[in-house]
C-alpha cells in the first residue's frame, strides 16, 4: 500500500535495506581471528579453497 505523503523509493534505495551489516562493530573480525586460533591455517585455507571453488560452480550455472 504506497503512502500519499512520501516519494516513491527507487529500487537501490529499497535494496539498500536488505543488505547485511554489522549490528555489533568488530564482531565479525574477532570470530575469524578465534576461528584461525582453533582450526589453524591450513585448514582455514582448505575451507577458503573449497568456498571460492563452488562459489564459481554456482556462478556458471
């Protein structure tokens, strides 16, 4: 139901409230450094390998 009193929205604008953000700022990095601390690095990079791997699967298809 579109309100009389405001302007129309553009589609960016819309899109711009469905994005991800950090509700509590550092959290993000402070879990991958604790993640780093308990898999240790080759398996984080096992994991980045894999990700990067079937993100380009679900790319092509």
């Amino acid at each position: 139901m579109a309100n009389k009193n405001r302007p129309k929205m553009s589609p960016q604008d819309r899109a711009k409230q469905f994005m991800p953000f950090d509700a509590v700022k550092g959290l993000r990095e402070a879990l991958a450094k604790k993640e780093k601390e308990i898999l240790g690095r080759e398996e984080i990079e096992r994991i980045e390998e894999n990700a990067e791997f079937f993100g380009n699967i679900h790319k092509n298809n």
